[in-house]
C-alpha cells in the first residue's frame, strides 16, 4: 500500500475530532462553475479577499504546516474562508492541513507576528470529509476525475505536486464513496483522510 510521507496508512475512521501558505498553481474543478470562476479570478489575480458571485465575503487565511523531511513541500497554506463574527467557514478544501474539511466552522487567532494560524478550534462540523490523493507512484488520477464527479465530489489539485485534495459533501453517498476510494487505493494512489465523516 502506498502512503504519503508522514501521513497514517489509509483508514477511514467513522468519526473525526494546521496549519497553510500561497500555492502558485491551483486547479479547481467544482460542481458550482461560478465558484470555481470566482475564487480563479481571485487567485489569479493575488487578492487575498474575495467577494462571490453569492455575496459572500472571503479572505485567505494563513495556516503554518509543520514540514517534516520535506513533506508537506510548503510551510504555509492559505485557505478561503468566509468571515464570521466568531471564527470563519472554510470555503476551500486544504491540501495539507488536518482535521478540517469545507464548510467547517472554526474559531482560530492568527498569530500577531507572522499572521498564521497555529492552532484552531471546529465549532461545527459540516459534516463533509477531506480525502487526499496524491499520484507520485500509481496511475494519474485524471482518468478517474469523471468518476469523483459522478458522485458530486469536488477535486483540488495541486499538479505540481501530484496531490489532490477532494471534497466530500454530507450529502453524498456513503456506500458508493467508500466504494470508490477502496478502489483507488487498490490500483495503487496513495491516500490518507484528514477529515473523515461518512
């Protein structure tokens, strides 16, 4: 079985109880086209806030990783996220920070002098689950994004670094995601769940 550097054998815990820097290149492929455009434009053009199509308001926040024998290969990440009056909800799948997927509530204080976040607390959970993929050594996901799709998962990527980041909505199907994954990793992608709630 494939592994990520640093990161538990695959398993996919029932239940779920940080850290994030600029990425160059990022492709979304999203089921809601105007979010995808506009988050694009936002990160094409080096904003770090962004106003939706929706009216919703974003802005990147920083999380510092912790980078161990060159994994994760940045040390920082920056996430959308939509303000709130305690905290924020993340808009954006992490690639590299655990336990938070999209939609979550969290409370978190960037650090006075660098700006990044250190630690933070779920205040909610949205009930979606994060899985990371990364392709460095089996076959390239590509062929298979139809399929993630199919199921109304939302794909990040990172291409550079052959990793995915997928979002898996509350509402979707337990049985077929599970299925989908068990297979994935049996041809040999390298995967791990950070946030893993179905």
């Amino acid at each position: 079985m494939n592994t990520m550097p640093h990161i538990a054998p695959a398993s996919r815990p029932h239940s779920t109880p940080v850290h994030i820097g600029y990425i160059p290149v990022m492709h979304l492929i999203a089921k809601s086209a105007s979010v995808a455009r506009s988050v694009a434009r936002c990160i094409g053009a080096g904003k770090r806030q962004c106003v939706l199509t929706s009216g919703d308001w974003m802005e990147k926040v920083a999380f510092a990783l912790d980078v161990v024998d060159g994994w994760p290969p940045v040390a920082t990440e920056h996430v959308w996220c939509e303000k709130t009056d305690a905290g924020y909800r993340l808009k954006s799948s992490p690639f590299f920070i655990k336990g938070l997927a999209v939609g979550d509530w969290f409370s978190a204080e960037p650090d006075a002098v660098n700006g990044c976040v250190f630690d933070f607390t779920v205040m909610e959970s949205s009930g979606h689950s994060l899985v990371w993929i990364s392709d460095h050594a089996g076959p390239d996901l590509g062929q298979y994004e139809h399929e993630l799709l199919d199921l109304d998962l939302g794909i990040e990527h990172l291409p550079q670094f052959k990793h995915y980041a997928v979002d898996v909505p509350a509402s979707a199907d337990p049985e077929a995601v599970n299925e989908l994954m068990d297979r994935l990793e049996s041809l040999g992608f390298a995967m791990a769940f950070p946030a893993w709630r179905h």
